[in-house]
C-alpha cells in the first residue's frame, strides 16, 4: 500500500493509475503534463489540482476524502469525470465541453454521494453533450441544468431539491456528433 508518490524524473505519462492505496497526497506538480488518464480513487486524497494536465481526458478520484477538486483549466476533451464518495461542496466545471464518454454505458460525469450545494458549468462554451449525469445523493436545493444535450440519463434523486430549472436543455437518445 503507497503512501507516497514521487513523480519526478517521468517525461512521458499517458496513464496512472494509484488507486487503492493509502495515499493522502498526489503530488500534483511532479506528475508529466503528458498524462491523459489519472485512477486515484480509493485513496485518502483530501486534495487535487490538477490545472496543469490541459490533455486529461479521463479522472476517477471517487471514494477519497476529497473537500476540494480543481480541474477548471483542463481541456475540452474531457470523457470522463467520477468523484463520487467525497466531501465536495462546490464544483466548477468551466471548461469541460462534448463531456461523453462513448465506450460504454456508464455516466459521463459522476458526481453522487458528495456534499454538493453547487455546480457550476460553462454554458459560454457552447451546448455541452452528456451521455449523462449523476448527481444524486447531494444537498443541492436549487440546480439549473442549461444548455446541455443528454443521450443518456440524469439522476438528480435525493437531493433537498425545491427547483430544478431545465433551459435549452434536451435529451435524445444517442450522441449529436
């Protein structure tokens, strides 16, 4: 089981994958702007920033201790986000754009059993594509979902919610590329 994880001296990294461990830290800094796919989940993470990666594509980092997750500089190629089982309060998802994931059936961005309040998407960068979203088990009481095309699912149950606003928002069946 690592505790610690030193990245430094590694170039060229597509992929890592650091989960279930005992780790409390990634140190993010050290870790190759190469890297496209990050597996940290089951870990003790009570952190993660991850604004230098501008190519990743694909986070799991669930099932951590996670009170704060910076990914608002990442690129638009985004496939897949899972940071469910945290203590996340606030999400700001800025950047993420055509966020789908067409390998499989699971949702493309993950974010139950946390304490989300708030999540904040970039509706300036144009309609983002979804083939789904779970946000479930969370504490939002208010939660606008805009200018968003979903082709799978949106799970919004258990949630004190008093409004749920849809604008420009539609659900099909499949992918709109």
């Amino acid at each position: 089981n690592l505790t610690a994880l030193n990245l430094n001296g590694l170039t060229f990294l597509d992929a890592l994958d650091c989960a279930d461990n005992q780790l409390t830290t990634v140190n993010d800094a050290s870790m190759p702007a190469s890297v496209t796919t990050l597996y940290c989940q089951n870990n003790l993470l009570t952190g993660l920033s991850l604004n230098h990666l501008t190519n990743m594509s694909k986070l799991d980092c669930s099932h951590n201790q996670l009170a704060t997750l910076n990914v608002e500089q990442i690129n638009n190629k985004f496939s897949r986000l899972n940071c469910s089982y945290n203590n996340l309060t606030v999400l700001n998802v800025p950047n993420f754009f055509a966020f789908q994931d067409m390998g499989d059936q699971e949702m493309a961005l993950i974010c139950n059993n946390n304490q989300l309040s708030q999540i904040n998407f970039n509706s300036s960068a144009g309609r983002e594509d979804f083939s789904g979203l779970s946000l479930s088990n969370n504490n939002f009481t208010d939660l606008t979902l805009s200018n968003m095309n979903v082709y799978g699912g949106v799970d919004v149950s258990n949630n004190p919610l008093n409004n749920l606003t849809f604008s420009n928002f539609s659900m099909s069946s499949q992918s709109s590329d």
